[in-house]
C-alpha cells in the first residue's frame, strides 16, 4: 500500500512541480564506483539525469545516443552525466554497465528510491537536463532533441 500512495504523490507531484525553469532537486549519492554525487556541489555545470533500468526496452533503445553524448562531452569540464538505475539487483545494474560499457556516473537507486521519487521518475526512461543555475531546463528529450539542447547549453 505504500508504494501505490509514494506513485501516486509522485503522480501529482508531476503536475505540480518540475517543469522547465524549476529548481531541480538536490540529492547526495555514492556512485555505483563509490563517488560522492552531490548536485548542489556541481551548479555552475550542464548537468544530464537519466532515469533507467536494464528492463526498460526504451531505455535500452536510448543507450547509443546517451553513449554519443557523453562520448562527445565527456572531456568538457562544464558537463556531468550520471544515470540513475531503478533496478532493485545491484549485481544486475553492475554487469548490465560493464557490458555495455557505460562510463557516466550511475547510482543504484534500489527500485523507486529517494532520488527517483524527488524527480518523479515513475516512468523511464525519464531524462532532465539541468541548467548551470541548477534549475530544469528540459525534460524528456530524445536523440537529436537531447544531443542538440547539450551542445546549445555547453555553447552558452
């Protein structure tokens, strides 16, 4: 019964809240390679959550232009990527990262944990792109749409 009343405020909550312009949420995690993540420590960069799991077909689908973007931006000082998994095997989540080679930062959320809740990640693949002043400033863009507002936002 709790999970259905923490979705269903999240339901609301995404009517709500976290729409472009909005504060993006602030959360601390260690990494699934033991790195502290704390957002608030990482405002004045173009920062790019993606919400995931390894049994998520459109997440699966996604991986190859996630992999280009972070390939394309991954030297740049001012971009951070980190993937937020909501799977609930951690040895799942490792072995699925390892084979498919992902080398952005990704956190073990345990299912629909702290992080997914705060940014409402009911559905996935849900991504935000964070502005250099920690605030959303797109949600949910795919391919091209997501490869073109990274490179506007590192430009300006």
């Amino acid at each position: 019964m709790k999970k259905i009343v923490e979705q269903a405020q999240s339901y609301f909550n995404e009517i709500h809240s976290l729409q472009d312009g909005d504060p993006a949420p602030d959360f601390s995690a260690i990494t699934i390679n033991n790195k502290k993540i704390d957002l608030s420590e990482l405002r004045g960069k173009v920062m790019l959550i993606e919400f995931w799991s390894t049994t998520c077909g459109p997440c699966i689908k996604e991986l190859p232009n996630l992999k280009e973007i972070y390939g394309l931006n991954k030297d740049n000082k001012d971009f951070v990527m980190i993937g937020v998994s909501l799977d609930t095997e951690i040895e799942k989540v490792n072995s699925f990262i390892e084979i498919n080679d992902l080398k952005w930062h990704q956190i073990f959320d345990d299912g629909y944990g702290e992080i997914s809740q705060l940014y409402n990640a009911v559905y996935i693949p849900r991504t935000y792109l964070i502005d250099r002043d920690g605030n959303i400033a797109h949600k949910d863009l795919r391919e091209n749409d997501l490869k073109n507002a990274v490179s506007s936002m590192l430009i300006n």
